[in-house]
C-alpha cells in the first residue's frame, strides 16, 4: 500500500517519514520500501489520526514528509498538518483519503452510526471533530475498563450474542516485528487495547441496529471474566 505514491512524492534513502503509530502500520512498511525511515508518532484520542503536535515535535532536519492516515472515515487535522508542512517545507502524502462526495451507502452508514452513537451506554462511542463529516467506513468504540482483556472478552460476549464485531488495528507500530522502538505512545497504545469495531453496514435494518444496542447495553462495558 502507497509505495508508489510516496516514490512520487520524491523520497530517498535516508529520508524520514512521520506516520502515525495506530493504523499505519501498512504505511510504515511503505516507507521502508523506499529506502526511508518511518518515524513513527502518536495520535488524537479522539479522531485516532495522527496528533499534529506530536507531529511538530518529530520534525527535524531529515524529515520530508508526512503521512498522515485518515482512519475508519474521519479525516485527519489537514488544516494544522498542511500549515506544518509549509513550516518546514515538507510533503504530504495522505493515506485513506475520504471521498468527495458521500455515496448512498456513506449516508446510510451515517444515520445508522448516529442510531448507534444516540442509544449506546457503557462503551465511548465515536468523537467527530467540529466540523467533519465522519464517513464511518468503520464504527469503532471504546470498551473502557483496564485494557484488553476487557476489550476481548466484551468482543467475544457480544459474539456469542449475534453481534460481528472485530477489532480494527491490533497493534501500533512501534510494537511490530521489525519497528519496535522501546518508546511509549500512550494514545496509540490505549486505542489499540480498547477500541472495538461494531457493525454499521448501509444495508444493516433498524430491527439489527437495535439489536448491537441491545446487547452491548446489556453486557456494560466493563467485562470481569478474562478472554478466551
């Protein structure tokens, strides 16, 4: 994924690339490929995309890119991260763009995620920046509690209810074979722990939108009982 768009952009060997560490691992594999080096930095809570001031910090003389990931629909910061770039004069090369104009099922994803969003307790549903449209390629959630064997076994219980439900990105970067770093990006490493996609498809009916409230409502979100 995106070897050929970050060639484009012109990267060289030795270059750095800063990326972001929850769902850039594809990115960050990319990058090597290349003959850069993927630095890998943390995220906003609450959009999960790359954090424009963990960004900032990262910069330096061999940096000449960013590439930002915009993640289950929601876009990144582009404005803070475009005002960077032309800071520093960097590229950037962007990764699952959203598209410009919402297609039928992205409307119905919407009014089904905003379903979800208005009926859910016991899990933190989706943030959505002041002013963006959440595409909801993915409608991912928190299972808050002490990390993830809460997150797993809540996944596993609304399984055994019905309910498909996946986590989206099991592991940061920088905790992959390959990329391990030893340092510590708490964002990154919370959502990977935490977060747990539920089904938000257009075709879904309110009949089975209802029922993913149902039983998440029923389980709270906080599962004692470790994962299996």
């Amino acid at each position: 994924m995106g070897t050929t768009q970050l060639r484009d952009a012109g990267l060289r060997a030795g270059d750095e690339v800063v990326l972001p560490a929850y769902g850039g691992g594809e990115v960050a594999q990319a990058v090597r490929e290349t003959g850069a080096r993927p630095v890998v930095v943390d995220i906003d809570p609450r959009s999960f995309c790359i954090d424009p001031a963990a960004v900032a910090t990262a910069v330096n003389v061999r940096t000449t890119a960013i590439a930002p990931v915009h993640l289950f629909g929601h876009p990144a910061d582009m404005a803070r991260l475009r005002d960077l770039a032309e800071r520093h004069e960097l590229r950037t090369v962007e990764f699952g763009l959203p598209p410009h104009a919402p297609s039928l099922d992205a409307v119905r994803r919407r009014k089904n995620a905003d379903f979800l969003s208005s009926r859910l307790t016991g899990v933190r549903v989706p943030s959505v920046a002041q002013g963006v449209e959440h595409a909801y390629d993915e409608y991912v959630v928190r299972v808050p509690g002490n990390g993830r064997p809460d997150r797993d076994a809540f996944k596993h219980a609304l399984r055994a209810r019905g309910v498909n439900c996946w986590v989206p990105v099991r592991m940061p970067v920088h905790w992959m074979p390959g990329f391990r770093s030893g340092e510590r990006l708490p964002e990154a490493e919370r959502a990977a722990d935490e977060c747990l996609a539920l089904p938000v498809d257009a075709s879904m009916t309110r009949r089975e939108l209802q029922r993913v409230v149902s039983a998440c409502n029923s389980l709270g979100g906080l599962l004692l009982e470790p994962a299996c």
